[in-house]
C-alpha cells in the first residue's frame, strides 16, 4: 500500500472499526448529502498512528502532507524520519525543523503521526497574563466542555515567554523518541506573537496520544516554533472546539505490523512530552 492509502478514507475497514463517538455518522442511511457528511467530518478528529508507535521509533510514512490537508486545518504530528515537528494553521502544514528554521514541506512529504481536525468555535475566551503553562492550562480547565471529550484548542495573541522543542531527523535503523529527546533542540522567544494549536485528550485515550494538553507553536511570523514546553502569555484569546469522533487510522507498514505495542506506555508518553 502506498504513500496516502492509509489515510482514512482509504482504510475503510480499518477505520470503521475505530470510529469513536459516532454522533450518527456510521448510522446514516446511504445517500447522505455531500453537506451532512461534511458538517459530520467537521467534528472529527483525525489521526494517524498512535504515540507509543512513535515512542518505540516507528518514524515510516504513514500518511502525507496532502493526505493531512483533506482532513483538517488544525493539529499536529511529525515527518518521515521524526524529522521535525508539524504544526497545521488554517489548512497549511508547517514543519519546524531541529535548526529551529520553519517551511511548507510539498503534500508528498511524508508524516508517520499526525492530528488533525476542521476547527469550528465552540467556546472563546481572552487570557492573559499568566506566568506558566500550568497556569495557562488550569484556565482553559474551567471551559472545556467535558472530562471525556477530545478538544481541538486554539491560543492566539502575544506571549510573553515560549519555550519549545523540535527534533533531528533519523535515520535507519530508528531510535526510540525518548532517546532521541533526551537532548532535544530547545528554542526560547520573547515578546513574540503567535498560535498555540494542538488537542487536549482525556486520559481514556491511553497509548493513542497524551492525556492532557498537546500544543505546538508557530509564531506569527513563522520564523520559529515546536512542540510547546513552557508559555506565559501576555494576552491572548482561546478558542476551544469540542470534537466527539476520533477516526484513527493505523499505519499499514512493515514495521507497524510487527511492532510489539503491548508494552505500558504512560510514564514513556509523559516524559515525551517534556
Ligand atoms: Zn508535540
């Protein structure tokens, strides 16, 4: 199977099976207008692979930036080879590489992990400021919708302090994604401006993704950005969409197919975030 078949439209019998929250979706008579299939796909988040695949260094194409694009404007992942971290802004797919230099890859460029969703405005609220990630976390705490709901979040405005991190491209046979951030390239910034997008995921979802929040930064000039690790901002405006489908599509590769996921992933999953 090639580049893009794995996506979820093209694994149908896979994804079938691993739509989550339903809303109706798998319910609905043949013949579903274009418009209501489309306000279905809306609310889904889609994702490809899983993070304790990653963890263990499962870094194959899985699926495309193209692939990415007709799935969401909002989320993240990585690329072949864990080259870089992937931010998507409003349907264009960023790649913050371990230099700290940002570009557009080409929608062949290949991703073996990424999250996406169309983003809709449920919920907005102005924030700022506040001196930690932590506390920017407890705010946006108050307003999500549910304690077993997958939030798409979006956090827009002027920060006073970003820290975040990307990672070198590997090659061959893979090492694992702990090893690889144990000495990550950090970036700081100061008095920058820029989003924060990214989900929060409920601790249900297990070896699937982190529990909790998973943001990645693009500042507004796109001269940097990565995996978010610490932020005070100085005024910005959350927006947070509740998104109750999950369409998880597993990797048809060799690799994935052999891989032994079975291991307990919870103490890998956190200390990868960090
Ligand atoms: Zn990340």
């Amino acid at each position: 199977m090639g580049r893009g078949s794995t996506v979820v439209a093209g694994a149908a019998c896979m994804v079938a099976a691993l739509v989550l929250g339903g809303c109706g979706a798998s319910d609905e008579p043949a013949g579903t207008t274009a418009a209501a299939a489309a306000a279905v796909d809306r609310e889904t988040v889609h994702q490809v692979s899983t993070l304790s695949a990653l963890i263990d260094g499962l870094y194959q194409p899985a699926t495309t930036v193209g692939a990415v694009k007709a799935h969401g404007d909002l989320g993240l992942g990585t690329f072949e080879a864990l080259d870089g971290e992937m931010v998507v802004v409003d349907g264009r797919v960023y790649q913050v590489k371990s230099d700290g230099g940002v570009s557009e890859p080409a929608d062949s460029a290949g991703s073996p992990y990424a999250a996406v969703t169309f983003f809709d405005t449920d919920v907005s609220f102005d924030v700022g400021p506040t001196d930690s990630y932590e506390a920017l976390q407890k705010e946006i705490d108050a307003h999500l919708g549910g304690l077993n709901d997958i939030c798409a979040v979006r956090i827009e405005g002027s920060f006073a302090y970003v820290r975040s991190r990307s990672v070198p491209r590997q090659s061959e046979p893979y090492t694992p994604l702990l090893e690889v951030t144990a000495t990550q390239p950090e970036f700081e910034f100061r008095d920058v401006e820029g989003v924060l997008v990214g989900f929060w995921c409920p601790a249900w979802v297990g070896q699937i993704d982190p529990a909790g929040y998973h943001l990645h930064f693009l500042s507004a000039d796109h001269s940097g950005g990565g995996h978010l690790l610490e932020v005070h901002v100085t005024q910005a405006t959350v927006r947070l969409d509740d998104t109750p489908n999950l369409s998880l599509s597993l990797p048809m590769t060799p690799e994935f197919r052999q891989a032994d996921l079975a291991g307990d992933y919870e103490k890998q999953m956190q200390a990868a975030e960090k």
